[in-house]
C-alpha cells in the first residue's frame, strides 16, 4: 500500500494510502495531493535505489510520498 504523508509539527500526517488497482483511492489521493500543492507544499516521491524526486503530478507506483513546505532561507 502507497501513502501520501504530510510533515508537520506532529512529525506527519498521513493524508492517503491507495493501491494501484484501487482507482477511487488512486482519485482520491491525486485530489489530496494537489489540494496540498496548491497550498504551497512541495512533494518528493520515493524510488528504487534509495532515490527521490520532486514530483508535481501522483506517481501511482510510489511507496511514499511526501510533502513538505519549503525551506525558508537564501
């Protein structure tokens, strides 16, 4: 099972879990994910190898999906 997490000061949320042959959980997580990105946060996505990616669209196939706010600096 897939989650989409959101870090907080409660450590994380976790917003939604599908399945790839669940298209309702597919949909309802694509709406969750973009409700978060239109409030400014960013997402990364885990891949095999270790690896992570920005993602601005659902990778179905992700195990994990993050989001985050953006680091404040420069």
């Amino acid at each position: 099972m897939s989650q989409l997490i959101r870090m907080d000061q409660t450590g994380h949320t976790t917003l939604a879990e599908w399945t790839a042959e669940d298209p309702v959980a597919v949909q309802a997580a694509v709406a969750a994910l973009r409700a978060e990105l239109d409030q400014g946060y960013f997402a990364v996505a885990s891949r095999p190898e270790g690896r992570a990616e920005q993602v601005r669209e659902l990778p179905v196939d992700a195990p994990l999906v993050i989001l985050r706010r953006p680091i404040a600096g420069g």
